[in-house]
C-alpha cells in the first residue's frame, strides 16, 4: 500500500546540502578584502561548480576602494552582513592597471 513515511533524515537524503547551524558557523579572513570575513554555504560543491553563496559581513570600517569593483551604495553600517552569489561559483579576480588598460 503506497504511503509517505515523512522526510528522510539529512544524513539519508539524496542531497549534498547540509545543515549548519549559525551559532557553528566559520567565517576565514582569506577573502579579498581586509575588512571582511567570509564563509563559504556550500553551493559550490552541492551544484558541481555552476552557483557558489557566501555570506559575508564586516568586520572593520570600510577601507579604500577596490579599483575597476565598486556598488552604487558605498556606505555601510558596522554590523553589514550580505550574501554573495556567484555564477559560475569559481571567478578569477586580477588588478588592472591604473586608467583601465
């Protein structure tokens, strides 16, 4: 007789997503800014590559401006969390030189 026996447990699932809870959440400094910190969700692994998230947040003032990178809105409050998508999940960053040749 057909039936749904609920969810399976995460370990049990199909799925290369896991559960991370905030309070055990890693955030490394080996990003591309001194003033943040960063921590990968997994998205990477779990899509083959084709879509990373990171969540980032501040945890300095905000420094000198990156070059050719920027966002319409500069200013941030002290406590800036925000979550990064990426597509592909893997990008190369390079330094241009000045005037952008």
């Amino acid at each position: 007789m057909p039936g749904y026996r609920g969810p399976k447990k995460l370990d049990e699932a199909l799925s290369a997503f896991h559960l991370e809870r905030g309070a055990d959440a890693v955030f490394h400094r080996e990003g591309l800014r001194a003033d943040s910190e960063y921590r990968d969700l997994g998205l990477s692994a779990a899509t083959g590559g084709k879509l990373g998230v990171k969540h980032i947040r501040a945890i300095g003032p905000f420094g000198e401006p990156t070059g050719w990178h920027w966002h319409d809105v500069i200013a941030r409050s002290e406590d800036f969390e925000v979550l990064e998508l990426n597509v592909p999940a893997e990008y190369g960053t390079f330094d241009l030189p000045k005037g952008g040749g």
